[in-house]
C-alpha cells in the first residue's frame, strides 16, 4: 500500500518550485551554486575566505519563515479545510528515535557531506540539473543507502523509542529559539550594513534564503516522519517528497542550463566575471563513500543539513542533530587536513632519503627514469 494524499502533492511541488527559485537567482544573479552543507560549514568555521558574509545573510534568511511560522501556529498551519502539517511534535518523534539516533545520524551527515562534497541541495538539486556525472552517482548513492537503513528500521526497529528532555525543557526551548531567531537576524543586519558597497548583494541573499527555506517547510521536508516514510520500502511509503526534488531539477535543467549557455556570466559582478561552477571532477571511492555514509545518516534520523537547522527551531532534540553535525564536519575537516599533513611529511622524508642516497653513491651512477619516479636508484650499465 501507498500513501497518496493529493494536498501533500501540490505542497510539495510548490516547495520545489520555490526552492529552483532561490537557486536559480543564485546562479543567474551570482554565478554561485547552492549547497546548504558547504554553506553551513564556512558559517560554523567564520571562513571569510569562502563567502562567509553572504552565506551567514543566506542562512538566516533560510531559518527566518519556518521559525516564525513555529513562533506564531506552532507544529500547523489551518486553511479551510486542509490542515498543513509544518512540524513534528516532540511527543511523536521521541516514539520513532532515541537521543542516539540524532546524535549518531548527526555525526554522518556531517562527515558524509564533507566526504561526498555535498547533499540533497548541491548534488541533487543543483548538480543534478546540470547532468555532472559526480552529482548523479552521489544522489543514486546515497539515496540508495537512505533507503536501505530506513527499510532496515522499519522492519528491524533500533535506537527507538527515547526520552524526552523533560515538559519544562519542552516549554522553554521555544522562547530560546526565538531568542536566537532575533539574535540571528541582528547579526546578519549588522554584518549587511559593515560590508558597504556589497550590501544589495548580502540583502539578495538574505531574500534568498527566506525562498528556499518557504520552501523547505511548506514541502514537508521540516518533518522527520513524513522524510523517513519516504524513504521506506513498505506499506507506510509516503511518495510525495519525490515531488520536490522532482519539480525542482526539472526547473533548474532548463534555467540552469539557459544561464550557462546563454548569460555565461552572473549579473551582479561579484565574484569575478565567471559562473562560480564546481569543475565536473573524477568519480572516485571518496565520492561515493561519503555520499553513502551521509545517506545512512539521512536515513537514520530523517535529516540532512538544511532541514535539520529549521527543526533546532521546533524541536527540542533538534540541538543534538546541530551540534553532531558541526561535530561531524569538523571532524572530517581536521582529519582530512592531519592525513594531509602527514602525508607531506613521509613525502619529504622518502625524497630526502633519496637525495641522500644519490650524494653517498656519486653523480652518474642513475638513470634519468629513476630519478623521475623516485624508485631505488639502479646503476647504470656500463
């Protein structure tokens, strides 16, 4: 059996529509692409090498609608006689996962989006429209193992049914929330208005943010349950998710598309005169490994990084996820830098090795090709 609801369609074809919105004046205005788990990095990392102004005014943009929503109606909205659900209710949530599942499917999402260089929102809704191949393998990947884990919990439950964090706890998290709603926006106002000549730039992104996350909450994709029914196999299978990303790679193929072609370069001139597009790159096991663990993160706690900053708004677990993905990124970042390092190390300490092997034997005692591929020095024959 399928569940269909027609309402749940349309919902999630305007939020589609709205977030190819917000990506595509992306693009067209500035020649970047979005992807929120990049963007969320050099915000949590203050990376003013990596656009941190405009993407700290984008991701407040991106929580402001559903936040206020949540502040105003709480978990829905009524309108006649269709009730849209926005949210889950902590109650129903703390049923489905315990505190391990959001601070486990947290610390995946986190390495697996810096692992796999992207998400839902860079892969799938901006990488996809453009046919890059790394994009394609990433989303078939790790919506291959999103379906896999959520299946398996489905029919084999784990790491269900935890506690909440108290009615006090619940009743309060609200009025903090709100606190950092505004602290947010005044932050983002006071950057906006410290950056001078690039204010309309920081303003539009702000704007941009506010779209893409209407979107976000009006598809369904700020709630756990109905993300993780989509994601099983089995008589609970709630279809219309497929709605947004549908509707939105089909919009993005054909603006996407037009702009490269046809504009080659932003309108606002601030990143140079180029389309800021991620060269199509190789295929490799780094690729794929972490699109997959970040799919089992997906499906473990039903959320990836955009969705999973709106329900910190909402829920009072929502906090575990954020922390576990910052954790989770970071950890990824550091780890990768350390690897790094050392390999540059052993690098320099095989090449010494060898240059000192070739002082102790004498000049003219190797081969050209030796040297070149810094193998053990043969001698030459005489």
């Amino acid at each position: 059996m399928v569940y269909w609801n027609d309402q749940d369609v349309i919902c999630a074809t305007i939020g589609g529509i709205a977030i190819a919105i917000s990506t595509t004046l992306n693009l067209v205005l500035f020649g970047r692409i979005t992807g929120l788990s990049g963007t969320f990095n050099s915000v949590i990392k203050m990376d003013r090498t990596a656009g941190f102004d405009y993407k700290l005014t984008f991701f407040v943009g991106l929580f402001t609608i559903p936040a206020l929503l949540f502040q105003i109606f709480g978990n829905f909205v009524e309108a006649g006689t269709y009730t849209l659900i926005m949210f889950d209710t902590n109650e129903e949530i703390a049923m489905k996962q315990n505190v391990a599942a959001w601070i486990i499917g947290g610390l995946l999402v986190g390495w697996g989006t810096r692992m796999g260089n992207g998400c839902t929102s860079g892969h799938g809704v901006c990488g996809m429209p453009r046919l890059a191949p790394r994009s394609i393998v990433a989303v078939m990947t790790f919506m291959g193992s999103g379906f896999g884990i959520a299946t398996l919990r489905y029919y084999v439950p784990f790491l269900t049914g935890g506690p909440s964090f108290g009615e006090e706890y619940d009743k309060t998290w609200p009025w903090v929330s709100l606190g950092i709603l505004c602290a947010g926006n005044l932050i983002a106002f006071v950057v906006t208005m410290s950056t001078g000549g690039r204010r309309l730039e920081l303003f539009i992104s702000y704007i941009l943010g506010l779209i893409f996350g209407f979107g976000l909450v009006i598809s369904g994709m700020t709630r756990i349950s109905k993300i993780q029914n989509f994601l099983i196999i089995g008589s609970v299978w709630d279809p219309s998710l497929a709605f947004v990303m549908f509707s939105a790679v089909t919009i993005n193929f054909f603006t996407f598309n037009y702009a490269l072609k046809k504009l080659q370069k932003p309108l606002i001139k601030v990143d140079g005169d180029k389309m800021c597009i991620p060269p199509r790159g190789t295929i490799d096991a780094r690729l794929i490994i972490g699109a997959a663990i970040f799919g089992l993160g997906w499906g473990l706690c039903g959320l990836c990084p955009g969705p999973g900053l709106l329900v910190f708004f909402s829920m009072s677990h929502g906090i575990l996820f954020i922390i576990s993905l910052i954790a989770g990124q970071l950890a990824f970042d550091y780890s990768l830098q350390y690897i790094n390092k050392r390999s540059q190390e052993v690098k320099s300490i095989v090449k010494t090795v060898i240059q000192q092997a070739k002082d102790e034997r004498g000049p003219g005692q190797y081969s050209q090709m030796d040297d070149e591929t810094g193998n053990e020095p043969t001698p030459k024959v005489q």
